[in-house]
C-alpha cells in the first residue's frame, strides 16, 4: 500500500521552531539573516538504480558534505517520467530565517541550523524511497531539466549554484537511450549533444558546480563503454553551462 510522500516537515524541525520560540526574549535588535553560501540542488535516481545498497550507501555517505557548502536545497526525482513525477518535496532553507531567531541568539542559530539540516537530509531519504511513479524507465536530463528549473527560484539570484547527483546516469528513454549507441569518437558525442539542444532538451545550468555519484554502478556491463558514456555526460554538462572543470563523475 502506498503512502503520501508529501509529508509535513519533520518533527526535529517543529521542534527547533518551538525552542526559538521559547528561548527568544524581546530584548535585543534584529537582524535580517541572509543566505551567503550556495544555492543546491539534490537529484535522486529511483529508478532501478535504488535497488543496489550502493545507492542509499553513496547518500549516505555525501550528502551531508555536500550540504557544508549550501544555504539553500531544492530536490528532483529521476524516474521514467521525471518532470511529470508525483515524487516531488519542497526545498529546505538551511541558513536561519529572522522569524526563526529575531535577536540574533548564536545558539539559537546553531539550534536552527541542525534542525534544517536534518531535514534536508531526511527529505532526501524520503525522496529515494518513494513509491508513487510508476513510470518505466530512466529519464536523467528530465530530473536534471527539474532541478535547473528549482534553482531559479533560490532565495537570491546571485548565489552560486551547486547540484549532486545521486544516479548512474543511464538514461534510456527519448533522445537519450544510452542502452546502446557508440560513443567511442567525439563526433558521435558532438552530434549527440547537437541533438538533444536542437531538441531544447539541456538543462540551464551556467557556472554551477556539478557532482554525480554512482556514475556506471553496475548498471553497466559492458566496462569498455564506460569511458566514452563518461565523456558524453561531461560534453553534456558542458553544454549546459557548467564549466568542465566543475564537473565530478564518482564511480
């Protein structure tokens, strides 16, 4: 039996409110708190890639890292039809809104920020496990179209921009079914990523940082064609915006 999967925020983050609330006195000045680190994007494959331990190891293991350097973490689900999936959550503010510490408490501050970071994590956790999207297959540029999408709506425009991939970018329905297809020579990677921007199916992704883990995890069978299915991804991703050097591929 199926579950919502648009739950309410967790009750660590309920609490921290709570606590502000008590521990907030009417002395003192406010403060405007801003965010100064990045905007993220968290992408999370559910398709047949969750199955392995892996999957929920490589989570695990980098997600809260990744977070070090984020204010702000927006979320999108790879599936078979990833901009039209019902596994979906809203982002997380991880810097601490003036309402949630209005004077400037540094305890109250830390207090807040754990609790947000929790929940990003959590809301992860929820989104890799969700069981609503029936959709067959493994569409990796529509959740990455989706998480483009959600960085735009950051908190402020000139924050710099960072996603993780949590997948083993096979992608295999539409443009790109890469279940089959040689790669080996630049030109067919040129003429492939040619395609897929005539067809206005890149994500905008200019300056940010990207970091997939999980890239090949034994979806893969053939190991020669790992090296040039690595060198597509980065021609895509270049060809969204990201500069090659801020690309990381993690086996």
């Amino acid at each position: 039996m199926r579950t919502p999967f648009l739950s309410a925020r967790p009750t660590v983050a309920i609490l921290a409110v709570a606590l502000v609330t008590a521990l907030s006195s009417a002395a003192g000045c406010t403060a405007a708190a801003e965010p100064t680190k990045a905007a993220c994007g968290a992408v999370i494959d559910i398709t047949g890639f969750r199955q392995y331990a892996q999957a929920e190891e490589f989570l695990n293991q980098h997600v809260r890292n990744f977070l070090k350097g984020c204010d702000w973490l927006a979320y999108a689900a790879i599936t078979g039809n990833s901009e039209g999936s019902p596994c979906q959550t809203s982002p997380v503010p991880l810097y601490v809104l003036p309402e949630e510490n209005p004077n400037d408490n540094p305890k109250i501050a830390d207090t807040v920020r754990r609790a947000h970071l929790a929940e990003a994590v959590a809301k992860a956790k929820e989104l890799l496990a969700c069981d609503q999207d029936d959709a067959q297959g493994s569409d990796v540029l529509g959740g990455l179209r989706v998480i483009a999408g959600q960085l735009e709506h950051a908190p402020d425009d000139d924050m710099e921009r960072s996603v993780v991939v949590f997948s083993d970018m096979m992608s295999n329905v539409g443009a790109l079914d890469l279940s089959s297809g040689d790669y080996g020579a630049e030109a067919a990677r040129t003429a492939k990523v040619k395609e897929l921007q005539d067809k206005s199916l890149l994500p905008e992704l200019t300056g940010a940082t990207v970091d997939v883990y999980g890239f090949n995890l034994l979806s893969e069978r053939e190991p020669d064609r790992v090296p040039p299915l690595k060198l597509l991804w980065k021609a895509i991703f270049v060809a969204s915006g990201v500069d090659e050097s801020d690309v990381s591929l993690h086996q």
